[in-house]
C-alpha cells in the first residue's frame, strides 16, 4: 500500500485502508507507536493542516483552543483559582523553561490572565513520575472515579448474580493482552515480555 496523508485515511475512507491492511497489522503499529507526550510544541503536524471533504483547511491545534473559548471555558488562572489551587503571578511560575516563558509573554502580551487553559496545562512542570500536568491530572482523577462510581455494572451490580459466576471469573484471568491474543493470534510475537497491552510493544522489525 502506498503512504497516505490524515485526509486520505480519514472518514468514510477508512474502512477501505482497514481492509486492505488488515487489523492485526493496524493493532501492531499502533502497538509500537510511543505516544506524544502532551506538552507545548508537540501537536502533530499533519492535524495542523487537516483538510476535510469541502476542502477547508484549519488547524486543529487552534480549534481546540477556540472550541474552549467559544463555549466559556475559564482561562488558566481563573480556573487554577476554581479548583481551589490559586493563580499564579508570573509566567516563571507556569514553566521553568525560559523558552516558554518568552514565548507566552509574546503570544498573551505579558498578560498572565490571558493564558489559555490547554496552553497552561501543556506549559506546566510535570511532577516526578506524571505523564501530565498536575492541573490536568487533578481534572482527571475526580472525572475518572466518578465515570466508575457511576457506572452500576462497576460498582453494586459487579456481582455473581449479574454477570454470573462464569463471568466474573473471566473477568478475573482476564486482560487486554489475552484478548488482543485470542482474537489476533499472530500478535503474540510482538507481546512476548510485555505485562500491559497499553504499553509499547515488541518491535519486530529492530
């Protein structure tokens, strides 16, 4: 198959590449795929210039941006002050990279209110051992529990008589890695050592 660009592989376009390349080989790329880390100057470049079917071409890294100011989302300070963690006064104090603070001072004219919520999460020093801010990962951890302590068939109704005593022990010797196996069976060369399916993959290839 020959490269092709977002546009080419998105929309009703996809099922044709999916059958043509397979799923077991679109489940390996994506399984030796490192994800981006989610930070400043690291947006793709091929959704910076995302052309859809009636030929517009924008850039989704500023879409986001406008989709939070359109529908009122608070700005960085206003919201550090909402969720109980207080603004900050400087720019130094979002980012110890001196880069950074030049480059924020530029694009908000030195205005520390002005900073937008994503750009102030992605700019932020990460905590030892976090894969994202530690604004961001506290929006996280309440809407992550409460999606759980919502959802009934996680919590009161996560037993036997429910799912059935077969069930919940297929819950239990089960995980992504024996389902990606069961259902791919050709995957299981490229998962040898490796103890959690959403991690990087064996690289078959190197």
């Amino acid at each position: 198959m020959q490269e092709q660009d977002f546009f080419a592989s998105s929309g009703k376009r996809t099922r044709a590449i999916v059958e043509e390349i397979g799923m077991e080989n679109l489940f390996y790329s994506l399984g030796i795929a490192h994800p981006g880390a989610v930070t400043l100057h690291n947006f793709p470049r091929f959704l910076q210039m995302h052309r859809r079917d009636n030929g517009e071409v924008f850039d989704l890294a500023a879409v986001d941006i406008l989709r939070d100011r359109e529908r009122g989302v608070p700005r960085y300070n206003r919201f550090r002050e909402l969720i109980g963690r207080g603004p900050v006064k400087t720019f130094e104090e979002i980012t110890s990279n001196p880069v950074w603070v030049k480059e924020l001072r530029e694009a908000y004219n030195d205005d520390i209110d002005s900073v937008d919520l994503m750009v102030g999460m992605f700019a932020e020093d990460l905590p030892q051992g976090f894969g994202f801010s530690d604004t961001a990962f506290r929006v996280f951890i309440l809407m992550a529990s409460r999606r759980l302590k919502s959802d009934r068939f996680f919590s009161k109704d996560y037993r036997a008589e429910i799912y059935t005593p077969f069930g919940l022990e297929w819950i239990y010797r089960n995980n992504m890695l024996t389902l990606l196996k069961r259902h791919y069976p050709k995957l299981a060369p490229a998962l040898v050592g490796v103890t959690n399916g959403f991690a990087p993959w064996r690289n078959l290839s190197s």
